[in-house]
C-alpha cells in the first residue's frame, strides 16, 4: 500500500549579494550556509493491482525538513515542506504492474498536480514563509 524511501542530503552554499533587490539579504555581504535536508517520500499503490488504474502508483507524498546554520549571521534558519501529488499521466516505473500490465514508460515524462505546504526561511530570499499552493508540473 505504501512504498516509502528517506535520504540525508547535506549542504554548504556560499552566497555573494552585491545587490539584495527584494531580499531580506544586506547588499555587498558573503553568506556561508551549512546543514541538511532530512526528506521523506512515498508513493501509495505502488504497482498494486487491486486497485483501480486511477490509484496504482500515481499518489505521491514527501516531506522534508532542511536546517541550515548560518555562518555569517550566527544564526539558524530551518524550513519545513509537505506535498502531496497526482501523476496525472501514471506513466512510470510506479504503474507497471498495474492493472491490464499496459503501463508505458517513457523515461523523464510527468504530468502531476501537486498540492503543497512551506513553513519557515526561505534559503534564497531569506525570509519567513507561510504559504499553501498547488502546482501543475510538466516533466519531459
């Protein structure tokens, strides 16, 4: 019913601002940010035949939490993200052995609808962030 994988990504970025425009950044300053990202993922009915076409291994669901220290300000900034999407076209290694067995593959093409959930800094514009959105991504 659940096909879950997690993954460490660790992270250093070294940021010169000469102009921090609209950004909470001061102009003319190096930022050096250093930590990881701990994310969790999941697609449900991962090539489950014994449910209908329109379920097997097109829901996907991630969560991840990113804390990053940052060197210049003495400070940390952490940012929180959910999402839960729908493979519109289920095309994929997720859908083989679904009902029928006539999944085509087509490596790298992906039509989802995602709905997601951010809490927290924003490492590129470093500010706070509070925001629900949906998505339509196109993959080929």
């Amino acid at each position: 019913m659940l096909s879950p994988y997690w993954r460490i990504i660790p992270e250093v970025d070294l940021v010169r601002v000469d102009d921090a425009g609209l950004t909470n950044f001061a102009s003319k300053t190096t930022y050096g940010l250093v930590g990881t990202t701990i994310q969790a993922n999941a697609i449900l009915f991962e090539n489950n035949t014994s449910v209908p076409d329109w379920l097997c291994g097109r829901i996907g669901l991630q969560a991840s939490y990113q804390y990053l220290w940052s060197i210049s300000r003495s400070d940390p900034i952490s940012n929180f993200h959910a999402e839960v999407d729908y493979n519109l076209g289920a095309n994929d290694e997720h859908s083989q052995s679904c009902k029928g067995g006539k999944a085509t593959i087509r490596p790298g093409s992906k039509t989802t609808l995602a709905l997601t959930y951010d809490d927290g800094i924003d490492k590129v514009l470093f500010s706070r962030n509070r925001k629900l959105g949906m998505t339509l991504g196109l993959q080929f």
